[in-house]
C-alpha cells in the first residue's frame, strides 16, 4: 500500500528514555483521535485467535533539541495542510487535566516548551520538516 501522507513522532533528545516513550505515546494518541481515519483490517493468525487492526502508516519517532522541536512545532502548525499535536512540559509536569488548562492560560507562547511533536500530512510536506533528524535509539 502506497500511502500519500506520512506520520512523525518527534521527541526531545535529552529526555530519559521513560519520558520519551511517554511522550511519544501521548503525541500519537492525540493525533489518532483528530485524525479520525480507519484502523486497518482486524487479522486472524494460523491459530484463529483474533488481533485487532492497527493503524497503516508506519510510525517513526524522531529525536531533536528543544529549540528544533519549537521550531518543527511553529513551522507545521503555520501549515493549512498539516495536523500538529505538541506535548509541553506544562501538561507533563500538571496534576490533572484541569491543572494543565489552568497553568497553561496563564503561560506565554514563548514560555511553553515542547516535550514532544507529532505531525502527520502529505508525504512531502512532512519528509521536508522532519527529514534532518536522527531516529531515537
């Protein structure tokens, strides 16, 4: 299946490996519900037990500095054609949900700083932002 709109997770470089899984699981649910597109088939094994369907696009996590994540972050949110979803250290470090909107209002632009981003759009558009950062080992 040739796909003609990519999926990146992108989380920042100098987290410890727990937050970064974290991260990169709450970018990627909260891209998965905007998206709103159909899981693939569900399968059944040689055995007949039942898996249920996966998402299609292939889905690589990507490290970058903290002032690059901002950047990746600006730079798709600005585009009509990509959906971005940023994960910021004001949610990571809030109580609850309420405390994260709270603290949030209350917190400038230029203050809030991303833990990690995903952006998912046409194939090049997304290879054009993302395409200089390494893979997260």
């Amino acid at each position: 299946m040739s796909l003609t709109t990519k999926l990146v997770l992108v989380v920042r470089d100098d987290l410890d490996p727990a937050l970064a899984v974290n991260a990169a699981a709450v970018v990627g649910l909260s891209l998965g519900a905007r998206l709103g597109h159909p899981l693939g088939d569900d399968g059944t094994d040689a055995s007949g037990r039942s898996h249920a369907g996966l998402n299609p696009h292939p889905v690589p996590v990507l490290t970058a500095s903290a002032d690059a994540l901002r950047d990746l972050h600006d730079r798709a949110q600005a585009r009509e054609d990509l959906i971005t979803v940023g994960f910021n250290e004001v949610a990571r470090r809030a109580r609850d949900y309420d405390d994260y909107l709270a603290t949030l209002k209350s917190t400038s632009a230029a203050d809030v700083d991303f833990v990690a981003v995903a952006v998912f759009g046409p194939r090049n558009r997304v290879t054009a932002l993302t395409k200089r950062f390494p893979l997260h080992a």
